[in-house]
C-alpha cells in the first residue's frame, strides 16, 4: 500500500474537509433522532392505549439504531489517522459546474493487496482548495473506505471515495510532492476515461472495476 506522510493542518481540514463534515452531520442527526424517538417513546407509553405501545416499540427500537449509529461516528478515525492509514491514489477532475466537482479516481479495491483490483470511483465534492477548478486537473488524494461499509463484500470494498490531500494542507509544496509520488501511468489511465465518470455515478456505490487483462502493463494487465 502506498501511503503519504505530512504534517495535517487540522484546523483547515476541520473547515474544507467534506469527509468529517458530513460525519458530524450524521452524528448530529443521530442525536437529534435519538433525543425525538425517546421522547415520542415516553409519551406513548403514558398514553397507556393498547395501540400505543406497538408504536412505542416502534419508536424505541428507532432509538436505539440512532443511538448507536451516533456512538459509532464517535470511534471513527480523525484527521490524521485516515491520512496515514489511507492510501494515496490519483484522481482527476471529471467534470465542474457552479456548486460541485467530480472527482474520478483509481483506486485498488481488493481486500488482499497480493491480488489487486483496479477500479474507477467518482466522488462530487464541494470545495477544492489548492487546486484548479478545470477538467484534467491532478488531485492527490487518500482512500477513505465508507463508514456504512466498514469491510470488503465479495471481492472489493463496497464503499470507497477519495479525500483529496489538499483537505489537509494549504502547503502546494506538499500537494505536488503527493502529486509526483504517483505514477505517470495511473495519471493517463484516469485522463484516457474521464468520459466514463458520469457511468461511475451512475453505478451503486459509485464505483466501476476494470477489466485486469485490459489494463496497460504497468497494472499487471
């Protein structure tokens, strides 16, 4: 696995990275759920009508899956431990418009790094500081295995996206060294099917695998 290291800027990443945003969205919906369903629960209980206790479970059996799915988001990796552990893999803009940019990435998803699977994976973000917003841009960045997919189903990871590096530095400097550690072919490879990114949205869990005997002979092709 080819990981990158650097020193996290976590109060930009606290502020630009899209990946903890919308973590702490989840956690505060969950919250918010946990705290609505308990109450509903309590209400239905002292109403004492034999319907209303169906409901009650209904409402307490929703409780507990928010409550859990918040304690989850609180032992999920922070910053800098998913930099670390990630792996750094290109992406390539796909595609911009006024509000969003897609990132198409190539990344390995096979769970046993000895037998690799090479897929493509889209990811629409929102801001990408440090970068140009126009097609063919080169876009360092980490894999970051979903949270509602925590192992690999089948052959490949079912959740994946790319968190840019530039998430986590204002530093160009170390955005280019990340940009340079990556291979000149992974880089064509991703240019030569940027037509295939809105094909990889379209997919479930937006991700498209390759052919392996299709690929150039720098993939094992």
């Amino acid at each position: 696995m080819r990981r990158f290291e650097f020193v996290v800027d976590r109060r930009h990443a606290r502020a630009v990275n899209e990946v903890f945003a919308d973590l702490r969205r989840l956690r505060r919906m969950a919250v918010l759920t946990t705290i609505a369903a308990s109450v509903a629960t309590a209400l239905l209980i002292r109403s004492h009508h034999p319907w209303a206790y169906l409901l009650a479970v209904a409402f307490a059996l929703g409780a507990g899956t928010a409550l859990w799915v918040a304690l989850r988001t609180l032992r999920r990796p922070g910053i800098d431990e998913l930099y670390a552990d990630g792996e750094l893999v290109p992406a390539v803009v796909s595609e911009t418009n006024s509000s969003t940019v897609v990132l198409l990435a190539l990344v390995d998803v096979a769970p046993d790094r000895a037998d690799p699977r090479y897929a493509l994976v889209a990811t629409k973000v929102r801001a990408l500081p440090g970068h140009q917003r126009r097609t063919g841009e080169r876009v360092p960045s980490v894999a970051v295995r979903g949270d509602r997919a925590p192992r690999p189903v089948g052959e490949h990871w079912q959740s994946v996206s790319a968190m840019p590096i530039a998430w986590g530095t204002t530093d160009g400097c170390v955005i280019e060294r990340a940009r340079a550690a990556i291979g000149e072919a992974e880089w064509r490879l991703l240019s030569d099917n940027l037509a295939l990114a809105q094909k990889v949205l379209r997919t479930t869990g937006k991700q498209l695998l390759l052919d392996p005997h299709r690929l150039p002979e720098e993939f094992g092709g």
